[in-house]
C-alpha cells in the first residue's frame, strides 16, 4: 500500500467510503513487546474521534495496574466533565492467572474467561461500544478455555460496525482467518536479553 494506496479493489460492490469506513478485527500478535501498546495507542486515536472504547484486560491480574489503565481513566473522566473524546471503559477480566499466581484452580479461571467473553458477546449483540480492545485474549482461547472457532464466528459476524482488537502471542489460527489486519511483533534485539528487568513508564 505506498501511500496509502490500495493495491487492488476488490469488486465487493461497496463504495470507497463503505469499503474505507468498515469494521475492521485487528489481531496484534508475536513473541516481542509492543502488543498492547499498540492496541492502547489505536484507543487513544479512537477516543479522539469521540468513539466510545472499552477494554476488556485478560490474564493480568486484578492488582496489576498498567499505565494506560490510569490513563483511560483520567480521559473518561475528561469526557464527562467537558464532552471532549469519547467514553473509556476498563474491564479486568481475570483474577491474575498468568505470571501472578493466586488463589483457584485452572476451572475457576477457565470461568472467569468464560464469563467475560459472554459479557463482551452481549456487549456486542447490543453494539454498545465503537472499540473493543481484548488484551492477552489470545491466551485463554489458546489454552481451550474459550472455543477459537465460536470466538472467530461470533466476531465475523458481529452486528453494527465495531472496531476489535486482540492482543497476545500465539493468536489461534481460526481468529486470524477472518481478521483484517494481523500484524506479528518479531523481536530483534530485547533489553532482557541483556539481563534488564522490566522498567517503570516501559512496561507499565
């Protein structure tokens, strides 16, 4: 695409403002960093549009606070007091069942997955949000806690328009199917491989 430029139009019968203007499912995925804060940075784009955004956090614990968290909170917070953007939703959706080990057993964080891919469904089904940005979903999907193939239906064939993103490595083969855009964070050089830790205002 040099600038900007499709290669191709497709004879899909739209406009080039329908074709330019459709939903579209964004999977961000691969081994190197930058995942998420790609998917938060298309959240701020989007609240500046004054589109209403909701992200839905899985994996992560409920006590991990990441810096965008603050941050959406604080334009929310600017939009109700001067109608500036949009509406900011942030959703914590898991009970910290990665690298933050706590109380239950793979069942009861398999029902917490579970609980919150039905909210997003409903949310959806009622077209309640512009932007819905589903951080590290990748990894319950990819531990068969939630149906890839159910999530890539559902998402293909969600009504209205309504932007997706998916955050996390090893997105399932069915979900990348039907996205339209999947970009793949392939790391070249990293700071831990040099020994460094995670680091204040770079990880969270």
């Amino acid at each position: 695409m040099p600038q900007g430029v499709p290669a191709t139009v497709p004879d899909d019968g739209l406009t080039t403002r329908q074709r330019r203007n459709r939903p579209l499912l964004i999977v961000h995925t691969g081994e190197n960093k930058g995942k998420s804060t790609a998917a938060f940075g298309l959240g701020l784009r989007g609240w500046n549009q004054g589109w209403n955004v909701a992200v839905f956090q899985f994996v992560k614990s409920a006590k991990w606070k990441v810096g965008e968290e603050s941050a959406y909170v604080a334009l929310n917070r600017i939009h109700e007091e001067t109608g500036q953007g949009g509406p900011v939703q942030w959703n914590k959706m898991g009970d910290g069942w990665s690298w933050s080990r706590k109380k239950g057993d793979d069942e009861d964080h398999a029902q917490v997955a579970r609980d919150g891919w039905a909210e997003i469904k409903r949310r959806m089904l009622a077209e309640e949000h512009d932007l819905y940005i589903l951080d590290e979903f990748a990894y319950p999907v990819k531990w068969g806690w939630i149906d890839a193939a159910e999530v890539a239906d559902f998402l293909a064939h969600r009504p209205g328009h309504q932007h997706v993103v998916i955050t996390g490595r090893n997105v399932a083969p069915e979900i990348i199917e039907v996205a339209d855009l999947v970009t793949e964070m392939t790391k070249i050089k990293h700071p831990m491989d040099a020994g460094q830790k995670g680091q204040r205002g770079i990880e969270w």
